[in-house]
C-alpha cells in the first residue's frame, strides 16, 4: 500500500537541468541550509529535535524567502518523516481528514510517522483549524505551519497553543553571498564586481528573491554571452528587477506604515522619506498612504499649523488624478512638509474626551436656547425670554467641561 507524500523520504531527485535554479539550488540536507544556526545547529531546537528523530508541531513564522518550506521539508525527511504538503487556500475539512487517515495508515502499516505542512496556516477558516487540533495533538501527524504574518494576530488560539513558534528572520549578507556563489557554480557564471551588493541591495534577505533575480540575469546575460563563460551585469539585474513585483504582506504593510508615521512624530524627515520610498518601491496604492497622511495632518499636527491639513487633503487629489511614478513628488513634498511642522495632538485629545462624555450623555436634551429654528418657534410663543449669552451651551445637568487645551504649540 502507498500512501501520497511530497517524494521519498531519503531525499530529492539528483539535480536536472530542466528544473528551475531555486528547485536545483534546494538544499537536501540540514548542512545544506543557509542561515538560522541558532535553530538548524546540534543545540538548536530544529536541529535537536532532527537528530532526535523524534518531532514537535512548530509554528515557522516569518517574511517570505526565508526558508520556512525548505526547513521542514528537510527536517521531515532527516527523521524519517513523510512530508506532506498543503496550502491553506486549496484546501478544506475533507482534506484535512484525509491527510490525517493516511497519516494514520502509514504509521500502523509502515511504522512511519508524517510531517504535515500547511503553507500560509493564517488564512485558515476557524472550522480547519478545529479540524487540525485532535490529530495534532494525539500524535496522528506532525503539524509544520508556514505564515508571513504575525501568528499572535492571525492564526487561531486553541491552534497556536499547541505549535512551537519559531521566528525567522532574513538571511545576512554572508548567507546570501552562498546563495550566489553555488548559483555560479551550478550555472557555470560569474557575477561582475558590484553585483552581489546589488542583488542584495535589491532583495535583501529574500532567499527566493536572491535565486530568482540571479536566474533572470543570468538567462539576459546569455543572450549576451553565447561562448564562454557568462558574466552577469549590473544591467541584467536591473532589468530583471524592473519586472519584479515584491508586493507587501498584511504585517510589512502594517508595519512599514507604522515606521512611516512614527518618524513623522519623531520630526525624522529623512527616515519618514526613506519609508514612504519603502512602500511606494513595495507596490503600495498611494492613494492609502495620502489618506494615512491626512489623518496625520489632524491627529498628530493639528492646531499647530493647520495649513497641515491643505497639504494633505490637496495630497489627496493629487493620488486620484496622477499615478505613479510622478504622484511621489507629491507624498515627497506632502511627508517632507509634515514631518518639519509642529506639532499639536490638542484638538485630536479634546474630540476623543468629549465622544466620551458625549456617550454617557446620549439622552440628555440640547438646551433650548440652542434648538435653532424650533427654539425660536417656542421663543414666539412665548416659551423663552430670549437668548441669554450667559447660559450654558452644555445639556442642563452638565457642568462646562474645558475639552481642549491649547498654547500654541501642544
């Protein structure tokens, strides 16, 4: 009897040709790995837990390219696991229970447990995560889950109580040097001088990224070199850039407008600058970063200089008649402006405590020398003596309360 697995657990086909540079590039071993030595090594908790042959459910969490698939995928195999993968979006109850009686199956049959890896676990349903508790934790299989966002916010509770969260972070500039030179090695390249600081200018950590900007230059570069050996160009890798989109995640997008709207508190003009590049390079709709802006202009400006709020508002039109590349100079001007302007959260503070004094005041009546036009049927009548500037303009009952406070510059 076979059951469905991802390959044998003795490892990947010998490398072909054919494939794709990140598919010949996978590491097959634990050495083979990059990076994360604080995990992957003798003493580390994935490298324990592999030379233990023995697994826990993990939780692997972090940006995308940084070897969460690749990990468990060869942690699996270096203790004998079956390694089944699954994505979140493909994938229902049914399918959940089906892994989970092969799972089964093979361990009664064969005597072999499963490694179950369910990419991008955050975007699971409520029911599939309920669906994973009970064969996760009597053992049936394994649970590895992947996601790019922040497991505490996204991901289940009664499921994340039974996962080890390990946090991965991007590969340094010696790991991503690696990456490149066994690319070269394998393809038969070289890189000119300036190149890698531009690769990893470019992606970063972005394993992923790193690979597949070395392939599309090296594909160019080809082009250019049909004797001998290929050397890549910083122009070849520009030009593959140009047609990279990175794209944001739910957490980058968050938190990268947050670094955005912290500098400009901080008065930071460059790194407010250096942010707002950040998510427009990233692919980020300029029309939301004009309307975080133009709540800042209220919320963090104010009364300070309230020609803060024509900026951003005229920032505003400026996203919904212009695109991108020109509607930068815009936000450029419109951060540049907010971040050197003074600062007052003065009328932001008084509007949040008078919302809450107007909530425990919801049936209190408007004083009727303040009704407008009734008040001054009733005035006719014969009901008032008029309006006495003196009186109150706060519900009969309310003492005057002094909401805003403001010197000219708080």
């Amino acid at each position: 009897m076979s059951f469905k697995s991802s390959g044998s657990i003795f490892g990947e086909p010998a490398n072909r040709t054919d494939q794709p540079l990140a598919a010949r590039l996978r590491p097959r071993t634990m050495a083979e790995i990059v990076g994360h030595i604080q995990y992957l090594g003798s003493d580390g908790l994935i490298g324990a837990m592999a030379e233990s042959r023995k697994l826990s459910s993990v939780l692997l969490c972090g940006p995308p390219g940084v070897g969460k698939t690749t990990i468990a995928r060869v942690v699996a195999a270096e203790a004998g696991y079956r390694f089944v993968p699954l994505v979140a979006t493909s994938i229902g109850v049914k399918e959940i229970k089906e892994a989970s009686l092969d799972a089964d199956r093979a361990l009664q049959i064969q005597g072999v447990n499963t490694v179950v890896f369910i990419d991008e676990i955050h975007r699971l349903t409520k029911v599939q995560s309920d669906a994973l508790l009970f064969p996760a934790e009597e053992g049936t299989f394994v649970l590895f889950g992947a996601t790019t966002e922040n497991p505490w916010m996204e991901v289940s509770p009664a499921l994340l109580s039974r996962l080890l969260v390990i946090e991965l972070v991007p590969v340094g500039f010696n790991e991503v040097i690696e990456i490149l030179e066994r690319a070269m090695a394998l393809t038969g390249s070289s890189l000119a001088a300036g190149c890698s600081d531009l690769i990893y200018g470019l992606c970063g950590g972005d394993l992923r990224s790193v690979i597949n900007t070395f392939e599309g230059a090296f594909a160019i570069a080809s082009q250019r070199s049909r004797q001998g050996r290929v050397e890549i160009r910083e122009e070849d890798i520009r030009s593959v850039r140009k047609t990279i989109s990175g794209g944001l995640s739910v957490s980058e997008h968050y938190e990268m407008t947050s670094a955005l709207i912290k500098s400009m508190r901080a008065s930071d003009v460059n790194a407010a600058l250096y942010w707002v590049a950040r998510l427009l390079v990233s692919g980020e709709d300029p029309r939301f970063i004009a309307r975080r802006l133009l709540i800042f202009a209220s919320e963090d400006v104010g009364l300070a200089d309230s020609e803060a709020l024509a900026v951003a508002h005229a920032t505003i039109h400026a996203t919904e008649r212009i695109g991108m590349p020109e509607v930068r100079i815009n936000l450029g001007h419109c951060v540049s402006y907010l971040s050197l302007a003074l600062k007052s959260k003065a009328s932001y503070q008084a509007i949040d405590k008078a919302m809450q004094v107007a909530q425990r005041t919801m049936g209190w009546s408007v004083p009727q020398h303040l009704r407008g036009v009734i008040g001054e049927i009733e005035i006719a009548r014969g009901k008032s003596h008029g309006v006495d500037g003196d009186k109150s303009r706060f519900p009969r009952g309310l003492d005057e309360i002094e909401f805003l406070k403001f010197d000219g510059t708080k």
